[in-house]
C-alpha cells in the first residue's frame, strides 16, 4: 500500500489492523497425511430426512420421528440410493483397500446394501470397520428436533443457535460442528498412520463429510459455515500424493444419475 506525499510515492506500513487482515487471508497449511486416497459417503435418505423435510415444508411443531437418532434407518429412496452406490462401487472397488464406517443404523445400512450389490457383480469384499468418532453430530437434549420443533419448544435456543451459526452451536448435552471436526482430525491422524498409503473409504454423514474437509484443509482453515449441501449418497474424494490429501470432488451424485440411466430407480 502506497500514500502520496507532496507529489512523491512513499511507502507506508500497513497498519496493525491491516495486517492482521492481510495476514489472515493466507493460505492455509494443509497437514501431512499419507494415505493414497480417501472417498467419503454420506448415507443414503433416511426415514428422518423425508420426515424433517415435511415437517418443514408444512410448518408443523410435533416431533416427527421417535426412538434414537443412532437408529434411524434408510427410507425406500436411501435404499435404492445405496444400490446406486453399490454399482459404483462394482466399478471403483479395485481402487478401494478398506472402508470405515460409522455406527449408525442408516449408514451401516447404506454400506450394506452397497456390498450387497457389489457383490452381485462378483466384487470381492474389502476389510470394513467401524469407529465411532465417525458418529453424526449429537443435538443432546434436542435429539431428532428439526429446526421447527425447535424453536417452538425452546426459542431462546433457536435464537441462540442462529446468533452463533451452526459451527459454533452446541445444544445442551450435544456437539457444535466444530466439536465433531475435532474427533474427526483425531480419526485422521490415527487413520493416517495405522494405514499409510492405503485407500480408504468412509461411509458417514454430512457433518463427518464437512470435518473431513475442514481438518483436510489445515492450519489456518476458515469455518465452513457456507460450504456447499452434502447431499444424501454423495461422495467426496481426495487424492493423496504421498505427502497430502487434495480436494478432487464434493458432494458429487453423478453415479445417481447414472444408475438410473441404466435402467434402475433412485
């Protein structure tokens, strides 16, 4: 930044201000991670997605879905979803070494039902477990309120978490999605290292798949608070160099398409 001065150009220091600013528009420091490559699925549609979809569209307070969000199960479309993401994986399986997969019913289902068609095309199966750290964000005490049933029941809460933004939200007794990136970096770190090399995919939720990339990104990351949707049986992929991963594809659902195309329903 330059100031005139009696018709000279002199130089002037930016101000504390202005380069702390400046200093923040770095680009981040990406960590070292070895592993090959790593897919990252979120699971099909579950019976929760369509119903907190139409408790939306109409407005309505009631709870839509009993029971625990760790067993909330694939709907009809989330099942034909996987099937989809069981021809992809038909054809990607020689690229694969190992899958993880969270503990939740619907995406243990989704990994299922693709194994299930992989095998179908004479894939042979790959080595599969699952951690917990790959778990959905927990809401606590407002376990399966979508946003509606929320802020009926308790709206300073719902005024509280659209001050703060989903990031930094934590609803009693649950997580904040920067709470969720933390363990995710932890299952990255212990990843990397037990399975150098390898490629691996995850099979987990959107909030797993938006930790991913913030911890992927590195030192220095901005929230993600306007990252692009996740949607249901979408991968992400990055490619590993021997040194890092690289961003190659976001939430992408082209293999729906194509599974439809192909003759079958999704």
């Amino acid at each position: 930044m330059t100031e005139l001065a009696q018709g000279n150009a002199v130089p002037v220091p930016p101000s504390s201000e202005e380069h702390e600013s400046a200093s923040l528009q770095n680009s981040p420091l990406a960590p070292p991670n070895a592993l090959g490559a790593l897919w990252v699925v979120r699971h099909g549609q579950s019976t929760a997605n369509v119903a907190f979809a139409e408790v939306e569209r109409s407005g309505a307070t009631a709870l839509p879905v009993e029971g625990t969000d760790s067993d909330v199960p694939l709907s009809a479309q989330g099942a034909r979803q996987a099937q989809a993401l069981g021809h992809w994986l038909a054809e990607h399986h020689q690229d694969l070494d190992l899958v993880v997969c969270s503990p939740y019913a619907r995406t243990r289902q989704t990994w299922q039902v693709m194994a299930a068609h992989a095998a179908a095309e004479d894939v042979a199966p790959l080595p599969v477990l699952i951690d917990e750290r790959l778990r959905d964000r927990e809401m606590g005490i407002f376990e399966l309120h979508p946003p509606s049933a929320l802020k009926a029941r308790a709206p300073e809460e719902a005024t509280r978490r659209g001050r703060l933004g989903e990031w930094f939200y934590r609803p009693p007794g649950g997580e904040a999605l920067a709470d969720v990136a933390l363990r995710v970096r932890d299952f990255l770190t212990e990843l990397e290292r037990a399975a150098p090399g390898r490629r691996v995919l995850l099979v987990a939720h959107d909030a797993v798949v938006i930790a991913v990339r913030f911890a992927l990104a590195g030192l220095g990351t901005a929230s993600p608070e306007s990252l692009p949707p996740v949607p249901n049986a979408s991968l992400s992929h990055w490619q590993g160099d021997g040194h890092h991963l690289h961003l190659h594809q976001w939430g992408d659902t082209a293999h729906l398409d194509q599974f439809t195309e192909k003759g079958s329903r999704t």
